[in-house]
C-alpha cells in the first residue's frame, strides 16, 4: 500500500513538473521580450531540443532582420527544423539563407545543407525525381564555390548516388514500354535513355531489348515492311556484337541475326554467329 502510494506521488510531481515547463514555454513563445526569446532559442538549440528551438527562432529571425544577428537567427532556424526531420521546409530555408547573406561565415554550410534536404527528400526512382534534380543542381553548386569544402567527398558520394537513380528511372520507363510490347515506342525511348546516359549500368540489357524490339518488330509485321526491318534487326545486331561480344544475351542476339539474314536471302557471316 505504502509502494503505491509512494508511485502515485512520484507520478503526479512528475505531471505536475511537466506542466510547470510546458506554461513556461507557452509563456516565453508569447513573450514580446525578444531578448529572452533569443537566448531560451540558444540554449534549447545548443541543448538539441530542436522542435522547441525551430518555434522560438521562428518568431525571433523576423524581428531580427536588421540587426547584426538576422543571419544567425536564420540559420539556427534553418538548421533546428532539419534536426526536427522537416527536409522539406529547411531546404527552402538554406536556399532563402544562401541568396539572402551571400557573406555569412555559415554559407558553406548551409550551400551544402540546401541540397542534402533534397537529397534527404529524393525519393525511390520508379517516383517524380525532383527532389533528386534539385540535389544536384545544389550539390554541383556546392562544389563549384567550395571546391576544397568540408564535405566535398560527401557531395561527390551523393551526386553519385542521385545520377544513378535518375539512370534507373530513364531506363525502367523506357522498360516499360518493352515490357508492354510497345516495340517501336520501345526503341525509341531506350535509345534516348542510353544516349542521355551512356555510363548508364542497364546499357547492355538495354542495347538488347533495342535488338529484340527491332526483331519482333520485323516479325509481327505486314510483308512490304518486313525486308526493311530484318535488315535493321541485322544492323542492331552488329551494333549489340561490337560492343557487347561476351555478353550473356549473345546467343540469343545471334539466333535473331542468323534468322534476319535468312528472311533477307543472305549467308549468315560465320565470324559474326556466337
């Protein structure tokens, strides 16, 4: 009995505690003392307690444009909302600080800070990839005006990263249409996606899904197309081979050739068969 009486008290002072620190801050975001706003923002800013940080400095960096602090105000304001996991309204904020105090001393940072909330924000690559351009254009503005900055290796990392997603989502949208036996759309597109991405890693399959594409393209076709595009379907195949002579699609690749110049009246070239 004295145990749970000794719980419940302990229970109600801490209630009773909790209640005391939130009026407190309640009543210090209500404050017209902009002073004491400031140094309670500081403090729950150096003490990490960011989303009490974030609120405070939201009331004081409007009312500290012209004083020699606008630029800290906003940059902890800035930074506090991107501790709080909002990438999406501190990146805003790091681009409003780099336009509007080009001399801060916290300009590198928040230059590199900008774009790593859209990094932080870029999605899976099947889904809109604007937060992943935004990353770059940053990342490569990052660069450019720090070249030798503390997180350069970071930048360069990420920037990696984010062609790759964009190299991904070129090629399974250009997939796609493959897939949905769409074969003239299909050719189109995974060309476009291998010419805007040469390094791309899907260039191989790519390059073979252009030749299957131009294969069945020739078989499914009426008789006065025929001719012409077995004939392309050879010319992809020279392609394909001349790039890609080991690739695991080869065999494959090779029946399509053999099969092409037999419709054309031809010899397959033996040097050429795999």
């Amino acid at each position: 009995m004295l145990m749970n009486r000794r719980i419940l008290l302990v229970a109600c002072a801490a209630v009773l505690s909790c209640s005391a620190g939130c009026n407190k801050y309640d009543k210090l975001l209500k404050s017209t003392d902009t002073e004491l706003q400031w140094r309670a923002a500081l403090d729950y800013y150096q003490r990490g307690k960011w989303n009490k940080a974030a609120q405070l400095f939201e009331r004081v960096a409007p009312l500290s444009r012209a004083t020699k602090r606008a630029d800290s105000a906003y940059y902890y304001l800035s930074d506090s909302q991107f501790h709080n996991g909002d990438y999406d309204l501190a990146g805003y904020g790091f681009e409003q600080y780099i336009a509007n105090y080009p001399r801060s001393p916290f300009l590198q940072e928040a230059s590199f800070m900008a774009p790593y909330c859209h990094y932080l924000n870029s999605p899976r690559p099947e889904l809109d990839q604007q937060p992943t351009i935004k990353a770059i254009n940053g990342f490569h503005e990052y660069i450019a005006g720090f070249p030798l900055g503390a997180h350069r290796a970071e930048a360069d990392r990420m920037l990696k990263e984010m062609y790759s997603k964009l190299m991904t989502k070129s090629y399974l949208g250009a997939k796609q249409y493959y897939q949905q036996e769409y074969y003239r759309s299909a050719i189109v597109a995974l060309r476009g996606s291998l010419e805007k991405y040469p390094d791309s890693p899907y260039r191989e399959e790519g390059q073979f899904l252009i030749l299957r594409s131009t294969y069945l393209m020739a078989k499914n076709s009426v008789p006065e197309k025929r001719r012409e595009r077995y004939q392309q379907t050879v010319d992809e195949y020279l392609t394909f081979a001349a790039e890609f002579g080991q690739s695991r699609y080869i065999k494959e690749a090779s029946d399509y050739y053999v099969k092409s110049m037999r419709f054309l009246g031809k010899d397959p070239n033996p040097e050429l068969v795999k």
